[in-house]
C-alpha cells in the first residue's frame, strides 16, 4: 500500500503531496506521484507549464515537475504518462486512475477546490477520480498546514504566516 498524489505542479497539488508527505511520515507509507501530460499546447498554457507564446516542450515540463516533486518530497516517486491526444477531463481522470491504481493505494491525496461541493463543474478531473472505490480520498482544499495531533508539518512548505494554520 501508498499514497498517492495526482500532480500537476498547481499550488493545491504541492499541498496535496506536502499533506501526504506529513501523513505519510506519521504511518510510514510511501508516497508515489501521478501526473499525465497531453502532448497538447492547449492544455499545458491551461496548467501553466507554459507562457501563451512558448513552444511546449513536454520532455522540459516532465523535469520541471519532477524538480518540483523532489523539492518538497524528496524520497516521493514519480511517476508521468505521456498521452498525444487531448481528452475531455473524464477520460484524463481514467489515465490518473489507472497510474494510481498500480500502485494499490490506501489514500489518494488529492488538491482540488471542486471536489465534494454540492455543485461540481463537470470539467473538474478530480471529481472522477474521487468517484473511484478502490481507495480512500483524502481531499486538500487549502494549503495551511495540518490540524492533526501527531502529524508533523511539512515546515519547509509553509510561510511563518501559515505555521498555526490560522
């Protein structure tokens, strides 16, 4: 069993990995990073991987997300699929899902301002993924640290400012 964590290099998806990685210490699992890049211009501006006018360079925007992996997780793994195609979010979701699924994990970290509302825009890839049975979902909405006994924050992610969760 892991965590696993969907990355795509957004500030929820850093806290995402940061909450495994504190939970992660706390009950001793391995954290694995799950990221799909659609080798389409579009959607990389859409993640911000790339300025309006840059050429997108995917094997450039996998080492940029793997650097940043590494900054804040250092012994986390990580782990891409490259898809030519661009999808509609469901059938992205189903490439994240499958990626976790490798990994029989008991959490799914997942940062996401969408999931769980009682209204959830049908273009959001993490309220398929949360759909999936298979595993517990653990979903970060903001990025403070943990209010949890007993799990350590991640102190190099948080501002001074955060360091009470306030």
């Amino acid at each position: 069993m892991s965590f696993v964590v969907p990355f795509d290099g957004s500030e929820l998806a850093e806290a995402a990995l940061v909450r495994a990685v504190e939970y992660g210490g706390a009950l001793d699992e391995d954290i694995t990073t799950v990221t799909v890049l659609p080798e389409r211009k579009r959607y990389a501006r859409e993640k911000g991987w790339i300025d309006a006018d840059e050429a997108y360079d995917v094997d450039a925007v996998v080492e940029q997300l793997r650097e940043q992996v590494r900054s804040l997780a250092p012994s986390a793994t990580f782990e891409y699929e490259r898809i030519r195609e661009f999808p509609p979010e469901a059938k992205i979701a189903g490439y994240i899902e499958r990626l976790a699924l490798e990994h029989d994990p008991s959490v799914v970290f997942l940062g996401s301002e969408n999931v769980g509302r009682v209204v959830t825009p049908l273009t959001s890839v993490g309220v398929h993924i949360a759909a999936e049975e298979a595993y517990d979902v653990f979903i970060v909405r903001q990025s403070g640290p943990p209010k949890v006994d007993g799990v350590e924050p991640h102190t190099d992610f948080y501002r001074a400012d955060d360091s009470t969760g306030e």
